[in-house]
C-alpha cells in the first residue's frame, strides 16, 4: 500500500474536490487526511491517500483537469508518519495588525527557538491588516520566556500577540 | 423532595447499589449515533444503570459526564459531575437524569470540546453557556427543572446530544474545526 501526498492547487472553480475525489476513486486510491481551503483566491488543496497505485499514475490521471493551465496537481509517494508523542502543551498564539516584511518568520523563529512545535497555522492579509494564528506545542519550562520575547517582538513590529494555553475539556 | 439536591437524590436513589464498571464504546458504533429510548426512571434496571455510569465516570480522569449510548446503551440517561473543574461556576454535584431535554438556552460560546467515545479527535462547538435543563430523577421519576451555567451547562448539553444520537462531530463550528486529539499529562 503506498501512502501518497497530493497537491492541487490554482484558479477556483466550481468542481475541483468532486473531479478530484471522482478520479482518486475510480484508481480505487483511499482519500484519507485533507485540508482544502481559498488562499487569496486561490484553490488550495492537500490530501494524504492510500492506495495500490503508484504516484505517476496518480498524477498522469490527474493531468487532464490541469490542461488549461489554470491548474497544478502534484503526486508524491511518502514514508508513513511514525506517531509520536508530542512533548509540551498547547498554547494559542494570535497576531494582527499592519502588514510588513518578516512577521511570520520573527514569530516562527522565536518559537522554534524554545523548543515549540507548530502543529496549525493560517495568515490572512485583507488589505492593510496582518492576521496570524499558530497553535504550538511548547515545553512547560519555555512558556513565560517565549511570552516575553513575542511580547518584544509584537514592539518591534507594532502588532498585537496575545499567547493562552490551548483549551480542550473532555465531557 | 423540595430543598434536597440532585447529587443527594441521586446519592439516595442508589444508595445500596453496587455500581459496575462499564466498558466505553467508540465512534463509529452505531449506538453512539441513534437516539435513546425514553426510560422509566423508577425501574432498578435503570437505577442500576446509573449507579453503572457513575462508577465508569470517576474511574476515567477527567471524566465530567457520561451517558448511557457510551456504554452501549440506546438509553436516555446520563450522569454529570463538573467537580472542582476550573470552570465549573454552577456545580451541583454528581447526578443523574432520565428523559431530559434542553428547555431553554442562551449566551452561546464556543470551545474546544473532546469525548471518551471520540478518543482521537477534538473539536470546537458552540454551546450556550446558560441552560435550563428539564428531566426526571431515578429511582423517584421525578420531574426537575434544572438551571445551569458555565462548564456544567456545556457537559449537560454534551449529555443530552448523547442521548439524542448525536456527537460533538456532528456540531462543529466549520471546515476546520475538528482537530487530531493531544494527550497531555
């Protein structure tokens, strides 16, 4: 069984996830994890699936809805993930205030740093205003530090951050 | 029994019971997505089961609530008790109810909710934050009325979807509201 990462990405139109699932179903490829979403516009796809077939031909099946260009869609065999537990624990971490060059990257790098993991982010710019919102891992010891430094970064940059422990009750 | 709280009439309706630990069942199970039959409040099958359901939930960490379709039974009864949970304003303790359904609800808020039956994921569901709640009390059948707030309005409305056949899945806020479930401890 090959575990395939697919990517399809270009102009939105209506149809695109129904072509998509139509083909991976008739090659008889399992779709398991997906996100899809619209960047600026833009169709945005990303699907992990299972299946007998190998990549080529994924990709070769999916060629005729990328022919007018408007369209690209990648196939690749990966290595399944090992789970592994995640050390550390969830915070929330949201940003927002005037776009400028190197604001994913400050708050990124500053995580990384500490030791967090990101497991979920998303950006959004509509039209002056900047958004972030990330939700790491980090280890207990690194929580206060980090909250200072973004604090200084957020001066630096002259956006807000606010960083909360990521909430989840089981009922 | 007017002045004495649903935590001590539930403790007197099963006072004597030996409660017996349950195993937990797990979506996909059919069971977790039909919705319960009413139940005779009275009968020992079900004061039984109450005092079944207790026991389950306080052998599991953490545990705030569980209903009957959570041990296999399409049974319209579920016990709460948000004890000492951070964000517990109203608590009344544990309790049981029978038949219960959702009478009135307001001020909506959303969290991130996860479930023993739903072990891999979470989600974020909007819940009202002030509920009345009405049922009926095992081993009396009673009728009551219950007003709530906070985190124990949350778990009777999670409760009371159990027994109405529905998960938290099946009232997540959007596309992007279901995430993988990470265990900390």
């Amino acid at each position: 069984m090959n575990e395939l990462a697919i990517t399809v990405l270009g102009h939105d139109r209506p149809g695109i996830v129904a072509d998509v699932a139509g083909t991976l179903a008739e090659l008889g490829v399992n779709l398991t994890d997906s996100t899809m979403t619209r960047l600026r516009g833009h169709f945005a796809m990303t699907l992990i699936c299972t299946g007998e077939v190998p990549a080529e031909t994924v990709e070769a099946a999916l060629l005729p809805m990328c022919a007018d260009g408007t369209l690209l869609a990648t196939v690749r065999e990966v290595l399944p993930e090992a789970e592994t537990p995640q050390p550390g624990t969830p915070y929330l971490v949201s940003l927002h205030g005037a776009d400028r060059l190197g604001i994913v990257s400050s708050v990124t790098q500053a995580l990384a740093r500490a030791g967090g993991n990101i497991t979920d982010l998303s950006t959004r710019l509509v039209g002056p205003l900047y958004v972030l919102v990330a939700e790491v891992d980090l280890p207990a010891a690194a929580v206060e530090s980090v909250t200072d430094e973004l604090s200084a970064i957020a001066a630096e940059l002259g956006v807000e951050v606010t960083i909360r422990p990521g909430e989840m009750d089981i009922l | 029994m007017a002045g004495v709280s649903l935590a001590e009439q539930t403790r007197a309706a099963t006072a004597g019971v030996i409660g017996a630990l349950r195993p937990v069942v797990a979506a996909p199970d059919a069971v977790l997505s039909q919705p319960g039959k009413a139940v005779d409040p009275a009968s020992t099958e079900i004061v039984q089961l109450v005092a079944d359901l207790l026991v389950t939930m306080r052998s599991s960490p953490g545990c705030v609530g569980l209903a009957a379709p959570q041990v296999g039974l399409g049974l319209r009864v579920f016990v709460v008790d948000v004890t000492g949970h951070p964000k517990a304003a109203n608590c009344q303790g544990p309790f049981a109810l029978c038949n219960a359904e959702v009478a009135a609800a307001s001020r909506w808020r959303p969290g991130r909710e996860g479930c023993m039956s739903v072990p891999e994921l979470t989600g974020d569901v909007k819940r009202a934050t002030r509920v009345t709640v009405t049922g009926q009390l095992p081993g009396t059948g009673e009728q009551v009325s219950v007003v709530s707030d906070a985190f124990e309005a949350r778990a009777l409305q999670h409760e009371i979807d159990h027994c109405n056949g529905l998960l938290f899945l099946d009232r997540v806020a959007g596309a992007h509201a279901v995430h993988p479930r990470k265990v900390y401890l």
